[in-house]
C-alpha cells in the first residue's frame, strides 16, 4: 500500500483505538475507586476477549459484562472495584452526584435470604417488605428514625404468606402474594392455611389486611408476583409461577400472564399474554407507557419437583424488558405497541420500577440496571450479590437481596419513584 497522508493517519487511528482504555475513571471522580466510566458502551474490545456465559454453564455470577476477561486492556480491572458503572457519562453522573456510595446494612442468615417487596411508608419512615419462602412467614420493617436504622418483625391481622411484590397508594399497601400452603403462625407453634394467592391491601397503621382479589373465576391465580396502581385506582399484576418454583403454592392451573384489576367493579382482565414469565411492572410518570419486565429464562418443563426452585435456567429464554402504549378505555387502560427496550445483560430484570425523572431501576443478577425511558443503558450499580428489587427512602435508594439488604446514599439527581 502507498502511505499516503490519509493512510497514515488511517493507521494511527487504529493504533490509538488499541491502546485507549475501554475503562477510565470518570471526570470528576478521579478519585473514586468505586466509580468507573466505560467508553463506548465497550463497542470495541481489543482482541481477543472472552466472557463466561450460563450456556457453558456458567454461574450468573460470572456471567456479566463487568467480568469479561480482556488480557490486552488491563483497565478492565478497574470494573471489578466500581460499584458504579457507568455507560452514558452525562446521565450517569448526573443521577450520581459527587459522592455516591453502596454499603450492606443488614446482613440475613442463607434460611431467609430472599428480600422481596419493599415500600416505604412515608408517614412512618419506615420500609416493610417481605421474606417470601417456604415454611418462613414474615414481613420484616425498617425502622428509619434511629440512628443506625432498626429491624424488626412486622405481623399483619391476618399474616399474609410469601408476599412477593408491594406498592404505596393513598395511604395502603398492596401486596401480590403467592402462596397457598399452610405457614408457621407468628405467634405460636400451630400451622395456618393461606387459602389462595391473590392480591391483599394492608393498612400499615391498623395492620389490618383486607383481601382484593383471589381468583379468577374459580380458578387460582398462580402466584401474583408484582403489580402497580395507577391513577384510576387499577391494579396491574403479573401472575407469573414462581410461588410453584419455591414450593408455596401449587402447579399452575393458568398461563402466566399480567393482569388488570379494578377494585370498584370486581373485574379481572388479562391485558397481557405473550412474555414467557412477566415479572417486574411499572409505569412512566405521564402515564402513557407500562413497563414489564420477562424472565422466561426460567425454564419450568420437567423441572424436577424435589429441588427448588423448580426450574432450570435456560439463558437463551425470555429476559427482555418490554413497553407497551397505554390506551384509554372506560372499563381501564389497555396495552398496544409492545417493543422489546432492553435485553438484561446479565440475567434478567426482576423487581423493576420507574423514578420521578422517567429513569428505568431494574433488579437484574448481581445489581441494578439503570435505564433511560427507552431502554438505553446509562449505568450498572454493582452489588456483588443478587439483587431482587429496590425502593427509595427519602434520597437514598435500598436494595433488597440475596442475604442481605445495601443502600445507596448521596446519590445525585434521582428523587425516588414515581409510583410511590
Ligand atoms: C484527587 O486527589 C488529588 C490529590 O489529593 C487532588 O489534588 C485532586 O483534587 C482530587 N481530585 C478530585 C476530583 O477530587
Ligand atoms: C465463577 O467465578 C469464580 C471466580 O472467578 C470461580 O472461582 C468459579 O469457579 C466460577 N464458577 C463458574 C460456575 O463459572
Ligand atoms: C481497587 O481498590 C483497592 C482498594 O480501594 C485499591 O487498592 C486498588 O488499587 C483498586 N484497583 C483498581 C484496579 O482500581
Ligand atoms: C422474627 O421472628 C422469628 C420467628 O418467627 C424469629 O426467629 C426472629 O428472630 C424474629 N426477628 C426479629 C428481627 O425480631
Ligand atoms: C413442598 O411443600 C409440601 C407441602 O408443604 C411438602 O410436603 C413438600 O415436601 C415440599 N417439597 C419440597 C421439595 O420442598
Ligand atoms: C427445559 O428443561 C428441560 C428439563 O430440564 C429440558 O429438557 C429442556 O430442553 C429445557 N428447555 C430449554 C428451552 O432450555
């Protein structure tokens, strides 16, 4: 080839873009080991990379952009220490805010590990949210008025079992609960029955819990998962099967779908049927969008039946997160135009929810997917441990997981949810 000018610099741009690193602390944060600034969304890696992947096998865990082995850019490394991962610098460190930063606050024993529905109570400042497990009944409540923060068990008239997915709306809790099995009573050794999965509005105050909805049409619900209220007074739910998975309710006697329930008129109707497990659900603040979230990666056929959770997981499944339009009609809102937005880079999206300013918080693997309103990656907070949903108190954002529940604090422009 003949070097001529444009060649020459053809060739320095390519050197350039081998040597410029895929990961440099972000402007501002020089400092700040926690925060890592990713160039490019990472368009490029130089050759040759490798990522563990769960269809070899591969534990979540590993399976995630932040431990993609590059041996030619050593600024990869930097990822393993960021809690902060950020993908759209402008965004990112706007939600951000000078000092952001990610500390466990409780720690929880392997037998109650799971940490489900989190809402804040603002007349409280306090969060309530769930244990759902076999055999453990239990709400639990954050109490935010001490210094540090106290934990305490939190029992309902009657106890409701395996609560999943929680909303604050005019002054009530709405829980989607999955279960239908008997539970340990709080406050003796006897079992009580749980008669079927539904949903249940608590009274945090009284702690009176009133049941909503419990079947449809004489058949059981299978295990209502989430759900959210909109202005209307509708309750939208996914009733996804993972109450079978953990073994507090039976097989599924109805594919899983997402649900429109009005509590003034009794009436149940689908509104969604074509995600393989719906999950996480929100809706955007003017109105016009709903959000759900798939995680049909989880394979139920043959699942065997003495090991939970009953599924496998099958990484090529479902584990998108879809919007759909929202349409006015007087029975209640319908969805047309649904679109996939956002294909869960690790994992999938599980407790999902929508903040003031429209940005999309997902609870996927090992932390939490921060998404615009269309779906575009702006940042990853990585927690190191699963990570199922997550909730604002005040300015701070809590994260409720796998063994244990973290917090984020000074956190930037990000003022909570825009449902709660
Ligand atoms: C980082 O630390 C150096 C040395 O202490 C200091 O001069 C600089 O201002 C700091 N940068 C930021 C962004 O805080
Ligand atoms: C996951 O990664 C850890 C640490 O690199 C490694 O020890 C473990 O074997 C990996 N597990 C799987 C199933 O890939
Ligand atoms: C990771 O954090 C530790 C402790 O803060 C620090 O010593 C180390 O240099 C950091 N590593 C990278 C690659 O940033
Ligand atoms: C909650 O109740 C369980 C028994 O139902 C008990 O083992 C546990 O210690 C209690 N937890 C708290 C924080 O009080
Ligand atoms: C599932 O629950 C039933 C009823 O409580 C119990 O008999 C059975 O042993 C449980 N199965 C597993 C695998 O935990
Ligand atoms: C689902 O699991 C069953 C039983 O383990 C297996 O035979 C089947 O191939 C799996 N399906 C997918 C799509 O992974």
């Amino acid at each position: 080839m003949k070097l001529t000018a444009s060649s020459l610099l053809l060739v320095a741009a390519r050197a350039q873009q081998e040597i410029s690193p895929t990961v440099q602390r972000c402007p501002g944060y020089e400092n700040a080991t926690n925060v890592a600034c990713v160039k490019s969304y990472a368009a490029v890696l130089p050759y040759p990379f490798d990522r563990a992947t769960a269809v070899n096998g591969a534990e979540p865990a590993n399976d995630t952009f932040i431990a993609t082995s590059v041996p030619s850019d050593g600024s990869l490394a930097q990822l393993r220490n960021a809690s902060f991962v950020v993908f759209d610098q402008s965004r990112g460190l706007d939600i951000l805010g000078s000092a952001p930063k990610l500390e466990k606050v409780f720690d929880a024993p392997p037998s109650d590990s799971i940490h489900e529905a989190p809402v804040y109570i603002p007349g409280m400042n306090a969060i309530i949210y769930s244990l759902p497990h076999q055999g453990i009944y239990q709400q639990q409540i954050i109490n935010l008025n001490t210094t540090p923060p106290t934990l305490s068990n939190f029992t309902t008239s009657p106890p409701v079992y395996a609560v999943n997915g929680g909303k604050y709306y005019q002054g009530k809790i709405y829980w989607a609960a999955e279960a239908s099995f008997s539970f340990p009573s709080p406050t003796d050794p006897a079992l009580i029955q749980q008669q079927a999965p539904g949903i249940y509005m608590l009274d945090p105050f009284t702690r009176e819990v009133t049941t909503l909805v419990n079947n449809y049409l004489g058949q059981r619900l299978n295990s209502p998962n989430d759900l959210f209220i909109d202005s209307r007074g509708d309750i939208y739910f996914t009733d996804s099967w993972y109450g079978y998975a953990i073994n507090v309710t039976v097989y599924p006697v109805l594919s899983a779908n997402t649900y429109r329930f009005r509590p003034s008129t009794g009436a149940l109707s689908i509104v969604e049927n074509t995600l393989e497990q719906p999950n996480g659900i929100g809706i955007s603040p003017n109105g016009r969008t709903m959000y759900i979230t798939d995680t049909g990666l989880t394979n139920f056929s043959n699942a065997p039946v003495d090991r939970l959770p009953r599924y496998t997981v099958n990484p090529l499944g479902g584990k998108s997160v879809y919007a759909f339009d929202i349409n006015f009609a007087p029975p209640g809102n319908y969805l047309t135009n649904k679109r996939p937005i956002w294909y869960a880079e690790t994992f999938a999206d599980d407790g999902f929810h929508v903040t003031k300013e429209g940005y999309l918080l997902g609870a996927a693997g090992t932390g939490v997917d921060v998404l615009s309103e269309y779906g575009e990656l702006i940042m990853r907070i990585e927690v190191g441990a699963a990570i199922e949903n997550l909730q604002f108190a005040g300015a701070d954002l809590w994260l409720f997981g796998l063994g244990g529940i973290f917090k984020v604090s000074g956190l930037g422009r990000i003022s909570g949810l825009v449902d709660e």
